[in-house]
C-alpha cells in the first residue's frame, strides 16, 4: 500500500472503521514507514487534547430554560385540547349549531342593551347636570351679591381659587370685548365643587362653571335651552365649561370664543 | 404528563453535548443557548415518533439542524457578525481563554498544557462548519462512522474523507501554531 493510500484511511484505522483486510495492510505499512506512523502518532496526540479539553458546557440555568419552556408548550396544549373538546369533541353538528347561534343573539342583545343603558344615562346625566346649573344660576340672581371675590382684576380672582379648587381655573377679564368681570366664588354642580366665574354684559349676568374633566377631549361650545335659559357646554384642556344666562345665544357664544 | 418526565430523564443528560455541538457550530455562547433550547423544544413534540431508537444522534440531529437554519439565516443577515464570534472564529486569546475557562476541567487536562489547549481550540475555529462537526460527533461523542453519517445526513463515505480532511487540516494548522509559539517563546 502507498503512502498517499494509507493517509486517507488512518482516520478510518485509528476509529476502528476499517475492514480486517485493509486494517492489516494498514498495520504492515506502518511498521515500516516512519512518516505515516509520525502522522499516526500526531493525530493520537491531537484526539487525546481534544478529549482531555472535553466540551464546552451549558450553564446550568439551561436546564431550567428549556424545562420552562416544555411548561409553556405543555400549558399551549392543555388550553387547545380544552377549547377543541368543548367546540368539537362530542357535541353533534346540530347542538353545536344552536349554541352558536345562542350565543350570538346573546352577544348582541347583550350590546344592545348596554348601548340603551348608557344612552339613557349620558341623558340623565346631562339633564341632571343642566338642571343643577340653571338652579345655581337662579340662586345667584336671587342673592345680594353672586360672587365670593369681587374683583374684575383677573390676578386677584386666580390665586383666590388656589387651594379652593383641585384644579387652577383660567381667569380671564373680557371687559374689552364687553365682558367685565364680576368676580368669582364656588359652587356645588352635579355632586362636585366646581370654580365659577362672573361676567356680566349690560345688566345680564352669566355664570361660567368649570371643572376638571381630564378624559374629554376638546369640543366647542354646544347650546342648549333650559328653562328660558341659554347654555353653553365646551371643553378645554381637560377642564369642562358650562356658561349659562339669559343672554342672548349670539353674544353667549361671543363670550365661549373669548374664554376658548 | 408520564411522556413529559420520560423525555427530562432521556433527553436532558445530552444538554452537555447538544451544547457542545450547538456552541461548535456557532461559536456565540447565547446563539447556543438559544438554539439548544429551540431544540429541545422541537425534540419534546416530535418525541413520539422516536421508537426504539436511541435518543442521543437523533437529539444531536435536531440540534444540528437548527443550528445550520441559524448559520443560514446569519448569512442572510448580511456581513454582521457578533464581536464574540470573529473572536472565537479565527484568532483572539480573550476568546480562547474564555472557553478555555469555561471547558469542563478533567485529570488528564491539568497534564497538558494550557497552551496547547489554547492553539487546539484555535485550530478548531478554524476549520469550516462541516469539519468542525464531525471531529465533535467523532472524537468528543466517539459515534460510530454510522451514526454520523445519519446525523449529519450524508453518506459513511463522505464522513469518512471530511474527517480525513478535518484531521489533516488540524494537523497543519497546529504545526503551524506550535512552531509560531515557540519562536514567541524563545
């Protein structure tokens, strides 16, 4: 056997993959050819490193790793096989049929009847809260004086809601448009403290509410009547307004786009 | 259930070499980890269709693959590749220390010198892929000419002349590195 011949198999030799036959050509020309057994003994010392350096290792928290993760699939299966059984399984075709359906119409009236509830209570509320405003502001015509501060200097009035209110009102005097300002006070508006500004146009006087209504997103002004009375409803900043007189509509909504 | 605790007791002793192999092939600790678990994973759903056979060449086979679906995806990725990995691949001690640390410590390896250790691991990196894999399956996991063909899905022929080849190369590349060290040396 060659030289060349014997190379190609001495891997296969060393890992005992050879035939009888070939092993022993193998053998005999080793036992006399230096560089072939050289080579022998070099890829001995190489497999032996090789072992010695042994593997590289997992780090133990693998082992958790991939046994969470069985969890995991385990848990995946446990819920499809449930669902599958409960959609499928033994049900027949028709019954399944009609729970579906069932189910379907119950949804929907479901809906249905939410919907009616909320609209039936938005009304009520908004009723309840239009009432409580015109109440207010019939009160305040019917006292000595309708404010607590009396100031048309919008910094006196700001700073005397601080600490009144959980909120800083904006105070604006709009005597150059025609809206001086009266003053300010508190009051109580649907089950809240609410700040109130003021205005007076002429000999009307007109309240404006305000109170924090974070999840409202800015609107503008929206008219109602009540009671003979004009009202306004509008959002700003977070902050609801409702300003109600016996003012006419125009100059009221006048006074929303100065107070926007 | 009774199949859950069955496969933890079979296939979980192979966590060390699913490691090794899946490391060998990727040469990033994390992208190892990844690929052990994915495979473990994909060997706990197909366990069912293992009869009889021994579970260790058709866990290794599993990891294999995955590891070869993130070599090809890695190369799809374009020419990014992990500071760790050009590390591991061809030369840098940080690496080779780093692995040198981390490689399970036996009797035989406190005889053999560290640096030897360390030009061993080198040449390693430096084979391609399919070389790398048959010194593992052969010299570390000591499968049969066999099973590495199945694992590796290739005929006994081709494993028989890629570990020729791979032995060769190792051959050379260790030469080279000794002879290398021991210039620095003197």
């Amino acid at each position: 056997m060659q030289c060349d011949r014997v190379q190609e198999l001495l891997g296969a030799y060393r890992d005992g993959e050879l035939s009888a036959d070939e092993r022993r050509a193998v053998l005999a020309h080793l036992d006399q050819c230096k560089a072939c057994s050289a080579l022998m003994a070099t890829d001995d010392r190489i497999g032996q490193a090789l072992k010695a350096r042994g593997r590289t290792t997992a780090p133990p928290a693998l082992a958790q790793r991939i046994r969470a993760e069985l969890d995991r699939h385990d848990n995946r299966q446990l819920t499809t096989t449930a669902t599958n059984r409960f959609m499928s399984g033994d049900s027949p075709f028709r019954v399944r049929h009609f729970a579906q359906r069932a189910a379907v119409l119950l949804a929907v009236s479901l809906l249905s009847a939410i919907t009616t509830w909320q609209v039936l209570e938005t009304r009520a509320t908004n009723s309840h809260l239009e009432r409580d405003i015109v109440s207010a502001h019939i009160r305040t015509l019917l006292q000595d004086t309708p404010v607590q501060i009396a100031s048309s200097d919008q910094h006196t009035v700001q700073p005397w809601f601080a600490g009144r209110l959980d909120f800083a009102p904006q105070v604006r005097d709009l005597a150059t448009a025609g809206f001086p300002l009266v003053g300010g006070r508190l009051d109580y508006v649907a089950d809240r403290r609410v700040g109130t500004l003021v205005y007076k146009r002429r000999l009307h006087l007109i309240n404006v509410f305000m109170w924090p209504e974070p999840s409202m997103a800015d609107s503008t002004a929206n008219a109602t009547l009540r009671n003979g009375f004009n009202l306004l409803s509008w959002n700003r900043n977070g902050v609801a307004y409702r300003a109600v007189s016996d003012l006419n509509l125009d100059e009221m909504l006048r006074l929303s786009r100065e107070l926007w | 259930m009774d199949d859950r605790a069955t496969f933890e007791r079979l296939a979980l002793v192979h966590m060390d070499a699913a490691f090794n192999l899946a490391f060998a092939l990727l040469r990033v600790r994390a992208d190892a980890e990844d690929a052990v678990q994915n495979s473990y994973l994909r060997a706990y759903r197909a366990f069912h269709q293992l009869q009889g056979e021994s579970i260790k060449p058709w866990l290794l086979t599993i990891v294999r693959n995955v590891c070869y679906r993130h070599l090809q995806e890695r190369r799809r990725g374009g020419n990014v590749i992990s500071l760790d990995e050009s590390l591991g691949g061809r030369s840098g001690l940080a690496a080779i220390e780093a692995e040198l640390a981390i490689a399970q410590p036996s009797p035989e390896a406190a005889a053999i010198h560290a640096s030897e250790h360390a030009i061993l691991s080198e040449a390693i990196g430096a084979l391609p892929p399919a070389f790398r894999e048959v010194i593992i399956l052969r010299e570390i996991e000591e499968f049969s000419y066999r099973e590495v063909a199945d694992i590796i899905g290739a005929p006994v022929g081709t494993v028989m002349s890629r570990l020729s080849r791979a032995r060769s190369e190792l051959r050379s590349l260790m030469m080279k590195r000794m002879n290398r060290d021991d210039k620095n040396a003197m």
